[in-house]
C-alpha cells in the first residue's frame, strides 16, 4: 500500500484552511454578539455561522481525503 503524497498534501491543506476557520469563526461571532445594535449585526454573524459551518465541513473533507491517500480510493 503506497501513500498518495499528491492527495495527502490535498488533505493537510483542507485541515489547515478548517484550522484557520476554527479561531476566525468564533471571533466574529463573538464580535457581532458585542454588537448587537450595530446595523451590520445580522450579516456580521450570518459570515461567522458559515465560516463555523465551513470550518466543520472543511474538517470532514479533509481527514476524507488522507484516509482516502493512506487507503486508496475504493
């Protein structure tokens, strides 16, 4: 069983964008709840929702595609 080293650096770089989306997600989430009068209150926290939403499926896919470069494609 040969390791995909294209695929598994496809993968490690999906868990470095869901990383990233891990800390900016509730920062701005956490901002638009501290400003709540704000007139850009609901688009600030419908961006930090789906960078959440984002950052969890971006996880998925991610360790998918490493399993999918240790194992091979079925």
């Amino acid at each position: 069983m040969k390791t995909n080293k294209e695929l598994l650096l496809k993968g490690v770089k999906f868990l470095g964008y869901t990383i990233a989306m891990m800390f900016t997600a509730p920062l701005i989430i956490y901002q638009a709840f501290k400003n709540q009068e704000h007139p850009l209150y609901i688009p600030v926290l419908a961006v930090g929702l789906v960078l959440a939403i984002g950052a969890v499926a971006m996880g998925f896919r991610g360790i998918k595609t490493i399993v999918d470069a240790f194992f091979g494609k079925k």
